[in-house]
C-alpha cells in the first residue's frame, strides 16, 4: 500500500539526490578548472627553465638536459621534445612533432597519438633562439583515477542516502500507520455511539499531536451539542405532554358528557390556552434559531439603548403596578448607542423584566439601568430583590428548558434566558449573572457604538 510516508521519504530522497549532484556537478567543474590552472603554471614553468638550460648550454646542453630528465623521470611523467627549425626531434620522450599542434608558442589541451592511442595532453609550446622549438606537456588521463574517485565517492554518497531514505521511509510509515491505527479506533468507537472516547495525545508539540488535539477538542463539542440536543429533546418532549394531555381529557370529556354549552365554551377556551402554549414553545425554538443562525445580522441599526430600556420600563410599569412592585429606570452612561437588531435587543429587555417581575416579591423593587463599563463596551443591567439564583443556577439559567426549583410554580417554558443569551451572542456580547444582595443582577454587555 502506497502511503503519505512513503511518497514524502521518497520525494526527500529524490531532492537530496538532486542536491548532492547539483553540488558535486560544479564542485567538480571547480576542481578540474583548478587542476587544469596548476598545471599549466607548472608547465609554464618547467619551460621556463628549460629555456634558461638552453641560453646557457646551447642546443646541444639542453638536449643533452632533456634526455637526462628523460630517462630519469616516471614513464609518461611529462612530455618533452626538442626540435630544430625543421621539427627534427632532438631530444624527448616524442618520437615526432604531435600532429595538429602548431609550433607558434602558447598552451593548450587536446589529444594527440602517443604510442600507439590517443590521449588528451595539456602542451605549453615555447619558441627558442635560433628556430629551435620545445615542448613540454603532460598527460591529463593520468589524473582520471582521482575523477574516477570522485564519481565512485558521489555514487556511494548517494546510495547511503537511498538506504537511509528507504530505512527511514519505514520507520516514518510504521510510526504514522500506529498513530492513524489509534485514530482509526477511536473514530470507529464514535462512530458506534460511544461519544466519550478521545484521540490518544502525546507532551510532545508535532503536527499529529496538535491535530489530535484539536479533533478531541471538536470531539467535546460535538458531544456536548448531542447530549444539548437530547436534553432539549427530552425537555420539549416533556414540556408538550402537558399541555397535549391536558387538551385531549377535555376534548375526550367534552366528547363523552357533552355538557351544556356555557360549560363546553370554557373548556374550548382552556383548550385554546393549552395550544397557545404549545405554539409559543414552537415560536421560541423557531425565534433561537432564527438568531443562532445569525441572519438577523444583516439588519443591524444603530439603537439608542436608553430610549430602549425607558421605553420597556414604561411598558411594564402596570404589571408592576398589579403586584406592588416598585419598577424604575436609571440612565448611567448618558447618550449610550450600539449597532444591533432594535427589536430582538427589546425583547431581551424584556424577558429580564419579565422574570425579574415573576420572582419579585410584593413590596419589593427592579431596576433597569444602562451603564459603560469600560468606555468600550455598552450593558444594560436588570436588578430585582427577588430570592436569585445560586452559583449552580446560574451557570444552567441558559439552558434551553432549564427551571430551577424556584420557578416550578410560575408560567413559562424555560426558553426566555436562553433567547436573551442567544440576542446577547448576536450582538458579540455575553449575558452575566451576579447576586445583587438580595436578589439577582442579569446584565447583557456587548461592544458601544462610538
């Protein structure tokens, strides 16, 4: 099977293949450029003495000179030859003047038949008084064991590195295979409804690691929104038995009794009640996702929060009234105005005032306020001195369906802190909960309008 691990170690090799012979490439055009340089400069100067044999001894001393070094020297060491104007060897190693090498003085490197095969040379030619020439050159093939070294030594160099890429290829496949083995397990678990289970994680920081990191911690979401999801499943399935029981024994002992019409009357207008109730649940899910999905976005107005908070205050005022409750407004931040929806911003205010009314106690008082925290940001704050809610409370008041053991006995479904939170996230702020000593603060803070 053809893996990731596999086609990487093999994409490495390759490029450091390429590499290696893309820095061997000029370091031996270097080398030999260099080889090349050194050896004319040597035979530049072996001319040069020979020349200066020559002014000394004549043509004959340094023939006599040259055959001496001849005989001397390692076969093929160095080219040598003596000609007179005529190209009549004299003396050297080179039975005749090489074909195709002019007798005019320089240096240069070509091949040439010496005994009996061809061979590149390098030749310094240097033109004596009298019309005398002299030659003097080497052999370049004798320096092919050390290139033929190099390649060896290159083609070794890669063939290390093939067998370290293919042995680390391996390890690379089996270390990724066990890592993808454990996340193919854990993956498999979930997939069977084991919603607890989470991708095996290391100290170390690699890429597997922080990505298993990341999926565990999309894992814990996910469980949460599912368990969400049947928590509010089982809720509304709670929440909808009541009202639908209670509609089907009036309607099947209306059908069984068949009482006198002013009876019958009050048990449709009961019976219209408990369907009102059923349809203002369903109107509050639609409502929370509305928001969720953020489409509401795309209206954002500017809103005068304290026109806003007067004017719910000013609505609510009668029901306060009713109970005895004492229920005032506070404008603390002046002129205080945000980008947001007017009307879910409204019915925010409102469900706290609501809540705040159903919990407060006769003689008691709430208070609506709008405050600027720290210049930047914009809150509105509803305080009542009702009995609160304890630090557990609080942490679930937003929970879809949630009632606490104070609110069992009062109307509602356990959605209006939830639709406050969700118009509260819209608007890229929080709803917080703090005891107000007695009773409870519910403030909805978000990001002012300059």
């Amino acid at each position: 099977m053809r893996s990731s691990a596999t086609t990487l170690a093999t994409g490495y090799v390759l490029l450091g293949i390429l590499a290696l012979v893309l820095f061997a490439l000029p370091l031996g055009y270097a080398w030999r450029a260099a080889d090349n340089d050194v050896r004319l400069q040597i035979l530049g100067e072996d001319s040069q003495r020979l020349a200066e044999v020559f002014n000394r001894k004549g043509p004959a001393g340094l023939a006599d000179f040259i055959n001496e070094r001849v005989g001397l020297q390692i076969a093929g060491e160095r080219i040598l030859l003596l000609t007179d104007a005529a190209q009549k060897p004299l003396a050297g190693n080179v039975p005749a003047w090489p074909a195709g090498i002019p007798t005019e003085a320089g240096s240069d490197t070509t091949k040439i038949e010496l005994d009996r095969h061809s061979t590149m040379v390098t030749m310094v030619r240097t033109d004596l008084p009298g019309g005398y020439h002299l030659l003097v050159g080497r052999d370049v093939g004798r320096l092919a064991p050390v290139m033929t070294r190099f390649w060896y030594g290159l083609a070794a160099a890669v063939a290390v590195l093939m067998v370290s890429g293919v042995v680390g290829g391996i390890l690379i496949r089996r270390a990724l295979l066990f890592r993808i083995h454990s996340i193919r397990r854990t993956v498999s678990a979930i997939m069977h409804g084991e919603l607890s289970h989470r991708l095996p994680t290391g100290s170390g920081s690699d890429e597997l690691n922080t990505l298993s990191v990341t999926i565990n911690r999309m894992l814990e979401q996910i469980e949460q929104l599912v368990n969400g999801v049947a928590n509010v499943s089982n809720a509304i399935a709670h929440d909808l038995r009541t009202p639908l029981t209670e509609l089907r024994s009036r309607l099947e002992e209306l059908s069984l009794t068949r009482p006198p019409p002013a009876e019958a009357f009050a048990e449709v207008e009961a019976a219209v009640a408990d369907v009102d109730r059923v349809i203002s649940i369903f109107n509050a899910l639609l409502r929370l996702a509305e928001i969720d999905t953020g489409m509401r976005r795309s209206g954002f107005v500017d809103v005068d929060l304290g026109q806003l908070c007067a004017h719910a205050v000013e609505f609510y005022v009668p029901a306060a009234e009713v109970k005895d409750i004492t229920l005032t407004f506070k404008d603390e931040a002046g002129a205080l105005h945000a980008a947001g929806d007017q009307l879910l911003l409204a019915q925010a205010v409102n469900n706290l005032i609501d809540n705040a009314l159903k919990y407060t106690p006769a003689g008691g008082t709430v208070t609506v306020s709008t405050t600027s925290p720290d210049g930047d940001a914009a809150a509105m704050v509803v305080t009542d001195t009702g009995p609160g809610m304890t630090a557990a409370q609080q942490v679930r008041a937003t929970e879809r369906f949630f009632r606490g053991d104070a609110r069992r006995g009062t109307p509602g479904v356990g959605l209006g802190l939830s639709l406050v939170q969700a118009v509260a996230r819209l608007h890229g702020g929080t709803l917080e909960f703090a005891d107000h000593h007695p009773g409870l603060a519910a403030t909805i803070c978000f990001p002012r309008k300059a």
